[in-house]
C-alpha cells in the first residue's frame, strides 16, 4: 500500500476559513514571499482524486515530476469542484502559499473563475487545461491542450489486429467534439487495417459512473465485443470488468497496464510533463507564457503506453509504423471522402482534416463503422 | 428477435448483478423505519462499508472478513446515529444527513491509500454451469450476498410477522403511546434497529467494492444510499417486497446499457431515467384513493 501523501493540502484547508488563521497566515507569508522571490511555487487544481488511474492522475503524475525540479515548489488540491470553490483554492494556494503560477486543470473551471482570478490577480499567472482562451480574455491567463485523438487512432489499429469477433467497443461519457473525435479516431484507426469491423459506443451521461460503465461493458461483452476502450474521467472499473471477462482493453488517460495485465494491448496518454516543464522554464526565465498551446505526439504532449503481451508482432510493428508517420506532421485521420453512420458526407472528397482543423472542434457526427447515435 | 433476448438477457443479468447494493440498503432502511426512525445516513454507512470491506479483503487476503468489517463498520455509524437521536429534540433527518457526510468523508480520508491496490475478491457461484452459452454463464453467475440478501429478507419478514422480537419493533414504531403503556424499552429498541439496519447496509457497500464493480474508488456509490431509501417507501415497509423492488430497479438501469449494444441509440438519457420513471409511475398507482401512507409506521417523523 500507499503511504499517505504528505501534502500542503491538509495545512491549508486548516488555515482556510478559520479567523485566528489570518494572523498565523500573515506571519507566515512574509517567509513565504521572502523565498517566493528566488524559488517559483506552482498550484495544480484537481476536480476528482489524483489517483483515479484516469485524467486527474494524468495531471498529478506530472506535477510530481515538478516537484522534483530545482527551485520549484508545488501545492496540490485535489476533488476541488467547478464551483465558487475554486476560485477559493486559487485564492489561498496565491495568498498563502505564494503561487504565482496557477494549473487549474479542469475544464469547467475556466469560465467564470479563472477567467475572474485573473482578473484580479494581474501579477498571477494562470493556465488552464481545456483549450477555450481567446485573445479577448485576460493575458496573464492560457489554455493548454493535447490532440490525444491520434492515440486512439492508433489504438483502433491496436484492437483491429487484437480482434477476433470483428466488434469493438467504446464507452463514452458524453457526445462533446472532444469525445466524439476519440470514438472516430478509434473506429477509424480500426478500420485503416479491417474495413469490416464495427465499433460500438455507449455513452453513459456521466463523467464518473462507475456501476453504470461496469453495466455498459458487460453489455458490450454480451454483444460479442472483444476489445473495448473508454473515455471516461476514470477508467478503473472499466478496465479491471473487462480483464476479469477475459477480453483485451486499450487504456485511456494514464498508463492502466497493471490493472489489465493480460489483456491490455496498449493506450493512449497525456503527457502534461512536456507543457509544464515549458511553461516553467518560461516563468523562471523571465519570458512570457504562451498564451495558447497544443501539441500531438509529435510535440510530445500525449504519449502511447508500452504494448501489452496480448499485442501481436504484426500489430506492433503497424502501430509502430504509422506512429513513426504521425511523428512526421500533418497526419490526417479524417480524410475524405468519409461518411457519417448516418450516410451524409461529412468530409468532402478531396479534403483532409489534420489533428489541427478547426472543423474538427465542431465534430457532431460518428463516422461509418460506428454503431451509435449522439442523441 | 435475438436482440430481444439479448436485452432481456442483459437484464436478467442486470438485475441480478445491480440489485444486491439496493437489497441490503433497503432492508437495513426498512428495519430502521419500521422502529419509527428515518436514516438517511446509510448513503453514508454504504460508502464507508464498501471502503472498510475493500480495505480489510487487501489487508488480510480474505474478502469474507471484509464483509464482516463492512457489516461492524455500519454497525457502528449506525449506532452513533441512533444514540444521538434518542436524545431529547434531535431531528434524525438532520442527523441522518450528517451521518451521510460523516461516513463519506471518514471513507475518503481513510480509502486514499486504498485507490490504487488489487483486493482478493468475492467470487460467484456459477448456476449457469448447464449452459454452453458464455453470456447465459456470465449471467447466472450469482453472489453470495445476494442469496444472504434475499435470505435476510424473508428471515426480516418472518420476524416481524411472528416473533416477538418483531411485533415490538412495530409497535414502538406505530404508536410511542401503545410501546409507552407495555413498557416497552422505545429508545433502546430504535438505537438496535438503527444499529443493525446500518450493518445491513454496510454489506451492500461490500457488495460494491468485493463483487461488482468491484473495486474501490470515490465515486463507487452514486447515490445508491440514497435511492435505496426511496424503494422502502415504494415497497411499502415490506421486506419481500424490497427484492422484487431492488430487482426491477436492477434490471431498468440494465436496459440503457443493453438497448445502446443492440442498437437503439436514440434517447439513452430516457432509457436512463427509466427506474425513476417506473418508481413514479407506480407510486402513482398504488396511491389512488387516499392510500398512500398504507403500510407506513405511524411514529416516522415525515408522516407526524
């Protein structure tokens, strides 16, 4: 087991909200700001628990490698809800421990409270994970993001030689762009090797369900799936239901190859060390911050996990091979002409949407091959 | 034709493997109503049990002593919940929401180092054993809690039907005058089956965690507590009738899932909301007439 983690949380959820607290606050900020003026201090803000196998651990998995770097300080709070809540943690994490760079990671804690923070603290910088700043929003605010829909593609490839049935599987928490452009990598990545095989997506409603996504991927197995994926905040429960079945996974998120040692094929998986380390060599450098960043696996902001024993020679090595092509630039998975389950065109022929096209922010469809409505 | 069975399948599934959490749940609630008190901490007691199970199954390789644990852990919340509201002007609504947080919270604090291991599970009896059919295999394949539940449901309603033991839970929960004039003990009675209603409620949180899902995380429970508590009202303070209710509930919250696989994609949202549907539609029925407290201890604070 887990030692539990000493973290600044405890202290500072103490010192919150009580009024003795301030004074005790007051003295300890001047050492604070003492210190803060040679080491930098960085805030990361979780909405679930940082060891969710899943996004939440993503992020703190990175921070932990923060933590190790000369002269940086880290504070974490973690299960901190999109709420006025959070404006509070950030307000503590910069008056009480001295922050003065600010990862509030989730993506519905942009608008109103970063955007509000922001505002008020001009000194502070803030970058938040998600992808929604504009140039009309504070400058001393950001947004970061990874184009993880290769992942999945390459994961589609992954499943499509692990496959007997034919049928794949994707449980999904909610029909937004961001989901719906991993279903589509999956089911075409799938199918660049198989044009046969279909894969099935159940959207669950929730970020976080567990019973409901055990439910969803018993009831892929009992379909005849044989190798499903997710995306879901914390794919734990889905993983450990399908090795128990005996049927293969492709991770999502974070690295689940211990939780599905024999079936686990591969994954898809942020890489957050790569933007964090930027950003702070930027502020101890004196340079400004992008306010505007994303990246692919090219740029090394995702990553696929290590092949599992289930994955054939031959699906590594054609995993392998059009990684390498990604690695490359330009890639496109959505290439025309391509279809929606539906029969409309959605990609004309003759077009190509690479990781970066602005349509595919607006992505609504679920391409042919893909057993599923998003309504 | 064969997607019917297979919804149908998956529900006979469903209900089989959703169920076993709603059965205890209720049944521990049934017990503490029929005493006359309402707990609506066993949301609470359900996620410290299955955190206490999971934790105690890691630790000593055994997931029967995790039942066990979950079963004295409830045992206890459910206590402190009881000894607080026999005092004198304590709401145990209040109180039950209190507990509610407490016991989520303490499960929180205490389940962190818990998240990430692999705990020895509870395994199945196969009586899908005559068929060569994997999912008819996978379906039938029961645990044991759910046969101690529905156990424990028929042993719960033969004793309030004819033991004694029985008959002055009901009374002290019907009328505090009748319990008051046969000197029957009325707050050491309500802090019992508030007590032993809670470890009932913590093995449906062992449920969670050692059979299905089965593992530990903070989001296991979703509310199931709290439903559970809603059912007692629907099977009208009944016991038997807590199975057939926490077996429909589990076999609707299978039809979403299932209905996705064989293609029915349209409207999940509502095929979600379908045991909350079914619980109003029902409800409505059996409430013509002005029947609706039938089957309700007099002494519930929400009926006085």
């Amino acid at each position: 087991m887990k030692p539990p983690n000493p973290t600044s949380l405890s202290r500072r959820r103490l010192l919150r909200g009580t009024a003795g607290a301030a004074g005790l606050a007051a003295i300890g900020l001047t050492s604070e700001q003492a210190r803060a003026a040679k080491d930098l201090t960085v805030g990361f803000i979780y909405v679930g628990p940082k060891d969710d196998y899943g996004y939440n651990q993503a992020h703190a998995e990175a921070a932990a490698m923060v933590k190790k770097m000369p002269g940086i300080k880290v504070v974490e709070e973690e299960k901190v809800p999109e709420t006025d809540d959070v404006s509070k943690t950030m307000e503590s994490m910069i008056k009480l421990d001295g922050a003065t760079l600010l990862f509030p990671t989730s993506f519905g804690y942009f608008d109103p409270y970063v955007l509000k923070m922001a505002t008020k603290y001009k000194d502070i910088q803030f970058r938040h994970c998600g992808g929604l700043w504009t140039n009309k929003d504070p400058m001393n605010a950001g947004s970061y993001f990874g184009y993880i829909g290769m992942c999945q593609y390459l994961n589609g490839i992954a499943a499509a030689h692990a496959t007997k049935t034919k049928k794949l599987g994707f449980i999904a928490a909610k029909p937004i762009p961001q989901v719906l452009i991993n279903v589509n990598s999956f089911a075409l990545g799938a199918r660049s090797v198989d044009p046969t095989i279909t894969t099935s997506v159940i959207f669950t409603g929730e970020w976080s369900m567990p019973v409901k996504e055990a439910e969803a991927t018993n009831s892929l197995i009992g379909q005849g799936i044989d190798v499903v994926t997710c995306h879901v905040d914390g794919p734990k429960v889905i993983m450990e239901t399908a090795e128990r079945r005996g049927i293969y996974t492709c991770g999502y998120h974070a690295d689940q190859s211990k939780l599905a040692p024999k079936g686990y094929l591969t994954g898809a998986e942020w890489n957050w060390i790569t933007v964090y380390k930027q950003f702070i060599a930027d502020a101890q450098g004196g340079k400004p911050i992008p306010n505007f960043t994303r990246g692919g696996l090219a740029e090394g902001f995702v990553k696929m996990s290590p092949f599992g024993p289930a994955l054939s020679e031959a699906g590594r090595k054609n995993v392998t091979a059009v990684k390498a092509e990604i690695m490359k630039g330009g890639y496109s998975v959505f290439k025309g002409p391509l279809k929606d389950n539906k029969g409309n065109v959605v990609v004309p022929a003759g077009k190509a949407y690479p990781e970066t096209a602005i349509e595919l922010e607006s992505c609504n469809y679920l391409v042919d091959g893909v057993v599923g409505s998003t309504s | 034709m064969e997607a019917i069975g297979t919804v149908l399948l998956a529900m006979l599934a469903g209900s089989l493997r959703v169920s076993t959490p709603f059965l205890f749940v209720s049944l521990g609630e049934c017990l503490t109503e029929k005493s006359g008190r309402i707990n609506l901490g066993n949301e609470g007691v359900l996620v410290l049990g299955a955190m206490v199970a999971y934790a105690t199954s890691y630790e000593t390789g055994s997931p029967w002593a995790g039942v066990a644990a979950a079963a004295v852990s409830g045992l206890l919340l459910g206590g402190i919940h009881g000894a607080i509201c026999s005092l004198a002007r304590v709401n145990d609504v209040a109180m039950g929401i209190a507990i509610m947080l407490a016991g989520t919270g303490i499960a929180f604090f205490f389940g962190k180092p818990y998240v990430q291991p692999s705990a020895t599970l509870l395994s199945g009896i196969p009586f899908g054993f005559w068929s060569d059919n994997a999912q008819v295999r996978n379906a039938l394949s029961v645990c044991p809690l759910f046969l101690l539940g529905i156990a424990a449901a028929v042993a719960l309603h033969w004793c309030f039907n004819a033991t004694r033991v029985g008959l002055r839970v009901r009374i002290v929960g019907d009328s505090q005058d009748a319990a008051l004039a046969l000197g029957l003990p009325i707050d050491r009675t309500r802090f019992l089956a508030t007590a032993c209603g809670s470890a009932l409620a913590g093995i449906g949180g062992a449920f969670l965690s050692l059979y299905y899902p089965g593992s530990w995380n903070e989001g296991l429970s979703s509310g199931q507590g709290l439903m559970a508590v809603a059912l007692v009202v629907f099977s009208r303070w009944n016991p038997i009738n807590c199975i057939y209710a926490s077996l429909l509930f589990g076999a609707a919250g299978a039809l979403g899932p299932s209905l996705q696989t064989v293609g029915i994609t349209w409207g999940y949202y509502l095929f979600y909301a379908a045991p909350y549907i079914f619980t109003l539609v029902v409800l409505i029925i059996t409430a013509r007439g002005g029947k609706s407290l039938r089957g309700m201890p007099g002494q519930l604070s929400i009926g006085r």
